[in-house]
C-alpha cells in the first residue's frame, strides 16, 4: 500500500517534468508566452498550424514550433501565445 500512495505522489511531479525544457541555466515551461520561447530559443525551424485537442483545449486552433538543439528535435504547442505542450525528441 505504501508503494502505490508513493507512486501516486510522484506522478504529478513525472508529469510536471514532462512540460518543462531547460534552456542553459534557465526552464521553459507550460503556460509561458510566445515572447517567452523567443527570447530562450530564437525563432523555430518550422512553424504548422493544428487542433490542440490533444492537450485538452478541443476545438482550439494552435500551432508547433519546432527547434533543433544539441541533436534533438524540440516541439512546442502553441494556444493563444501560450506554451501548452513541450515534446523532446531524439533523431
């Protein structure tokens, strides 16, 4: 039982991580602005325009921003100027 009350804490913390990117000394994270992700990443690569359904905002048109950065591909959901999905990928 303790096990599972531990997962079970932890998991909002795994999940919180999971939208963060650390940029230098400094943290990208959910909800900051588009002004925000310039002035850490530059402009994106690539830029396309989605549904955010995916991250609960059904019906919201968006966008995702990629970058390449020290041999990974970064996207960023964008709604409303606001950062509401961050993905890492390797190559």
């Amino acid at each position: 039982m303790r096990r599972l009350l531990c997962i079970l804490l932890l998991l909002p913390a795994f999940a919180a991580a999971a939208d963060t990117l650390r940029v230098g000394d400094r943290l990208l994270v959910s909800g900051d602005s588009t002004a925000r992700v310039e002035e850490l990443l530059g402009r994106p690569s690539h830029r396309s325009h989605r549904t955010a359904a995916r991250h609960g905002r059904s019906g919201q048109s968006g966008e995702r921003w990629q970058y390449r950065r020290d041999g990974r591909t970064i996207t960023l959901t964008i709604v409303d100027d606001r950062v509401v999905g961050i993905e890492q990928g390797g190559d």
